[in-house]
C-alpha cells in the first residue's frame, strides 16, 4: 500500500537510536537498580552517559565499578579518570582490586574472569549488569570462533541478555559499531583513556582490530552490524535447540548423573548435542576431538573397563554406567585417607569437604542438612575414620553384618570414593555406627541421638 502524501519518516538521530537501544534492554530486564561496568574506555564511557541521561525518565538507580587488574602502569590513572567523570554525573562508584593468580597462564581469560566474578561480587537479585561491548567486538568474537571451529554456541557470541550472578547481564550496544560510538563521543564532547595493550598485535583479538576489521570494513561498511543480526538469528536458533535439550536431558540422567548406557542408544547429531548441553553445566566447552575421545573411551569401551579422562580441572569417569565430573578438590581428597576426629556433643565441626554435629536434638541444623539416628548417649566417644574397609557394619532393618567393602558394592560407591568415605565408629570395640549419606546401626525409634551432616 503506498504512503499517503502526508505521511514523513523522520530518522532518529544516533543519540535517540542509541537511547531506544538501552531502555528496550532495561525494560526487558524489569531490574530497578543498574552496575555499569567501567573501564574508562571508549565505549564504556559512551554508555556511562547515555545512562545517566535516561535515569531520570526511565527512574532507576545507576552506580558503575572500575576492575584494577593491576596489569597496565596506567591503572591507578584510569581509575582517578573514572572516579572524576562518576563524580561528575553524580554517580556511586566503587573499585575492584583483583590479582591474577597463574602470571603465566592466559592472561586474556585470567582477567576476564577475574574481571567477572569482581563484578559479581557487587550485585543482587535488584541489580543488572552492564557491559558496553558493541558490533565490532561481536564481528571479532565470530571471527574467533570461526579460528577456533567454534559451533553453534561459539558462532552466536555475544549475548544480548543472558542470566548471570543471580540477575541478569545486559549488553545494550551490541548494534552499534566502533565509528557510530566514536562519532557520538565526538558529538557530546566526551572524554576517554585508551589502553595501549590494544595495539599490540600478539594478543589475537588485537590483530584482527588492527589488520583485519579494517579491511572487511573498507569492502563491506555495514559489516559490523550485520553480523550483529547474523548472531541474533544464530542466538535464537541456539535459545530453541536448548530448550529442546533441556526436555530431552532428563531421559539420559539417572541419580542427576550421565547414564552413559541410556547415552549411547541416541543418534547423531542428539548424542552429541545432549553431551555438551549436559557439560556446559560445568561450564565444560569440549572440542570436537574431545567429544570423539568421550564417545569412544566412555560410551564404547568394555563395561568392566574403567576409562579416565583429564579435562582442564575436571577428571571424569566412569562407574556402574554413571559419569561422574571430579573438581580439582575431588580429586585430592578421593581415596585419600583423612585424619580422625572426635566429636564433641552440640558443636558443629568441619571435618575435610563435610560439617558433623553430634545432638540430642533431631532437629538438623539447617534444611540442607541429613540426620541419622544413633542409639548413644553423649556420654559415648565418636570418632570419624576412613580408610579400613574390611571392618564390619550391620546397618539397622538388615539380618547380619558385612565388611564395609561389601557394602560399599551394595551401595554402588565409586571405587576410587571408598578409602575416602567417612564413617563413625563408637565404644570401646571401635564399633562402627553409621555412614554418613547411607545408614546407621539403628532406627529412629531406638535413637538417644542424632548424627547431623553436610557435604
């Protein structure tokens, strides 16, 4: 149908586009109060302004925090730079000091992630997060995954809006380029630092920016910006084929673990999918060369075979067609025997990864704690021990005593979990009395106490 001779169409000005852009994303969010991550830098201070325009109108509470990472000898500057300009705008402003732990491991990711939970630390379920990334950051973050051979999740990049610390993470500039921020920094006046790690060339982010952007820039203008909208189609379809997994994924789970058996029935490309879906739990991000390893080493290799895999921090296995992830924690104390203890009545006490407290009382202290009845008085010794597998234990409502070993195959404990095990032993016999998460020597009815625990 043709426009009416009357009709105009008046396009908005950057400083309108870029103000639309930012109140969809915080009504989408619904947060009152906002944590804009500064750097000083260009883009960050463009949507720092942009920001303090609209609080008024759209009637929320803005504060912004700098993360020292200590890693440029302009840090302290830039600091006092963003200090100032909040001050300015009469904005709450705080710094975060963080230290990279391992110098010589990538510095790139040790302070994103640093840079991340610092930021997290600030926040509550009332409190969005803001980062300034814009569409040149979102064409080298595809340009990255396509290096690295990157799959559907790799290939969307940088979401929009995604849940984060409890609240939500809202990146607002994502369709604008480098030059449209560039030029609204210009025309409001705005001053910003610069990092001059950004020129160098060795960091892969960098040479891209340098060497290439500029070139597919100077064929392509609008490339930046439609390769943003190439990401939100990617990240709609990823959204839906998660959605998907997430009702498929409890098909292949048993105990919450990977049954590896039920695992191995689905087809590709399901199996795969459900596998890094099922990973990404732990924020695991397999390769395809690791997933092949997976399937060959835990999905077809002999039922009697106990196949180990060593994946960054985490250590997976395999027992009774379960996987079971290690953290680095796991793994020290696994198999490991731990020190004995006494428990004294009434007192919470740590004893390894767990907390026991020995009561009178059945009432646990707390709802994510478990209880087991014991027919003792406090006036008894308990000790906590592991290790002396071959002790017997007859656990109430069975007809007669086993090694613990024993019951351990009958309780299906992991082997390389049972030298490590807790369990309380009592009396002048060194009795044992119960185990911790399986059974106790008696009813609830026969209890003179109880055995509170958490894991």
């Amino acid at each position: 149908m043709p426009l009416s001779p009357e009709f105009h169409f008046t396009p908005q000005s950057l400083q309108q586009r870029l103000q639309q852009a930012v109140l969809t994303a915080l009504n989408a969010a619904a947060k009152p109060r906002l944590l804009l991550a500064l750097s000083g830098g260009l883009d960050s201070m463009v949507l720092l302004h942009v920001l303090a325009g609209l609080r008024e109108t759209a009637g929320f509470v803005l504060s912004a925090a700098y993360v020292h990472h200590g890693l440029q000898k302009q840090a302290d500057e830039w600091a006092v730079f963003c200090q100032v300009q909040t001050a300015v705008l009469k904005i709450d402003f705080q710094v975060c000091h963080v230290e990279l732990t391992e110098p010589g491991r990538n510095i790139e990711q040790q302070a994103r992630t640093l840079r991340y939970q610092a930021l997290a630390a600030l926040l509550d379920a009332d409190t969005a997060l803001l980062t300034a990334h814009h569409a040149d950051d979102q064409l080298e973050t595809i340009l990255l995954a396509l290096k690295r051979g990157s799959g559907l999740t790799g290939l969307s990049a940088i979401a929009a809006q995604k849940p984060f610390a409890g609240t939500v993470l809202l990146r607002p500039l994502l369709a604008f380029s480098r030059a449209e921020l560039e030029q609204y920094a210009s025309e409001m006046q705005l001053s910003y630092v610069s990092d001059p790690s950004n020129h160098d060339d060795s960091f892969d982010r960098n040479f891209l920016r340098q060497h290439v952007l500029p070139l597919l820039q100077q064929r392509f203008p609008a490339i930046s910006q439609t390769a943003a909208r190439s990401c939100q189609l990617l990240q709609q379809s990823l959204e839906y084929q998660q959605q998907q997994l997430a009702v498929d994924l409890p098909a292949v789970l048993r105990q919450q673990q990977l049954d590896l058996i039920e695992l191995a029935k689905r087809q590709n490309p399901q199996r795969d999918l459900l596998l890094r879906f099922y990973f990404s739990r732990y924020d695991l991000v397999p390769s395809a060369m690791q997933i092949r390893e997976f399937v060959q080493v835990f999905l077809f290799s002999a039922p009697d075979a106990q196949p180990l895999l060593q994946w960054g921090d985490w250590q997976l296995r395999r027992f009774n067609g379960l996987l079971y992830l290690l953290d680095r924690h796991e793994q020290q104390v696994d198999g490991v025997t731990a020190p004995e203890l006494t428990l004294q009545p009434e007192q919470k006490q740590q004893w390894q990864h767990w907390q026991f407290c020995w009561s009178l009382s059945a009432q646990a202290p707390a709802a994510d704690w478990s209880s087991l009845p014991l027919a003792l008085d406090i006036s008894s010794q308990l000790e906590i021990r592991t290790g002396q597998l071959n002790q017997r234990f007859k656990p109430a409502g069975t007809s007669r005593s086993k090694a613990l070993k024993d019951w351990c195959k009958l309780w299906e404990v992991p082997p390389w979990r049972r030298g490590s095990m807790p369990f309380i032993i009592a009396g002048q016999q060194k009795q044992i009395v119960a185990v911790p998460e399986f059974a106790s020597h008696c009813s609830a009815a026969e209890a003179q106490s109880w055995l509170h625990y958490k894991k």
